[in-house]
C-alpha cells in the first residue's frame, strides 16, 4: 500500500526544517542541492514543493510571521494596561529570540550578497507590515513614529545581544521602553 502524505504539513516540516539551514549557511552561498542534502531530501523532492530558492524563501518568511502571528492575535484582543503590553512584547522577544537571531543572520547575509530584491520583495514586507499592524494594535496607536522606533528598537536589541548576551537584560531593556512609550503614548 502507498504511504499517504499530507502534502501541506510535509511542505510545512520542510519549510522549519530549511529555516535553521538558511539561518547557518546563509541565504546567498546556499543551493538548492545542499538545501535538499540537509534536509535529507532529494533535490527533486525539494523542486517538488518549491520551484526555485527564493520561492522556498518567501515561502518560508509568510509561514513564519503567520506562526507568529497566531501566538500574539489572541492576545491583541485583550484589556491590557501599557506596562502589561510592553511585558507582552518582551515575553514575546524572549520566546523567540533565537528565530530573531536567525532572521538578523539571514538578513545580514541577502544584504552582503547584495540580494536587495529579496529583502525588498513582498514577503518580507508582508512580515514586516503584519508586525506593525500587531503592534500598533497591541500598543493601541496609529502613531508610525513610535511603531518605527519599537521595531528598530527590538531589532537593534537583538543584534546587541547576539554581541553582548544576556549582559544586556531584556528586564532592563523592558523598564526603559515603558518609560519611553509612557512619555510618547497618551
């Protein structure tokens, strides 16, 4: 008897499983053969679910702001006071600092191979737009100023600790921001 597979959740176990290759090869020097040996797929299974590199990729970057996505619209909806919102958000980075610190490695890679029609392509704006849209609902303003500085914030924090680890506390980082966004926030 054949063996049945759920195409759209092996195409998904595909897609996590590539994450952490990208994350530790990089992007640009990465093929799609050693993609699939990595995998421990074939190449022509790869080329099955994904015909080519960058659609894998962007691919891959849709799939994970929608997992994200699902873990914060619930609590979105909630009541929250503004220091309640910021303990959220950093429980948030916490939770998944290391795929920050993937996507930071990912990036700095497709910038140093020059890939900009990637890092400017339409799934990674989509994922950028969809944490914007997040947090302008989580801190409940349509201020683009301060979304801007809470995301380059939280950007510049993770690369920071890629660098100085946790000498740089998140429960420090965390105060300051509250104080910030209770000075800008009315």
């Amino acid at each position: 008897m054949p063996k049945i597979v759920d195409r759209e959740e092996y195409r998904r176990t595909l897609l996590l499983k590539s994450f952490e290759v990208f994350a530790k090869k990089g992007y640009a020097a990465l093929s799609m053969r050693e993609l699939a040996k990595e995998l421990s797929v074939s190449t022509g299974t790869l080329y099955h679910y994904f015909p080519s590199k960058q659609e894998l990729f962007e691919a891959l970057v849709s799939h994970y702001s929608m997992l994200e996505a699902e873990k914060i619209t619930p609590l979105v909806a909630q009541n929250l006071s503004l220091a309640e919102k910021v303990k959220l958000i950093f429980a948030f980075i916490e939770e998944y600092e290391t795929a920050f610190r993937h996507w930071t490695a990912i990036l700095f890679d497709l910038e140093r191979a020059g890939l900009k029609e990637i890092i400017e392509g339409s799934a990674w704006r989509r994922s950028n737009e969809l944490y914007s849209q997040h947090l302008k609902q989580i801190l409940a303003t349509d201020d683009d100023d301060i979304i801007n500085f809470v995301m380059i914030y939280i950007c510049g924090l993770v690369v920071h600790r890629i660098e100085r680890g946790d000498e740089i506390s998140l429960v420090e980082q965390e105060k300051l921001l509250l104080q910030f966004l209770q000075a800008r926030i009315k």
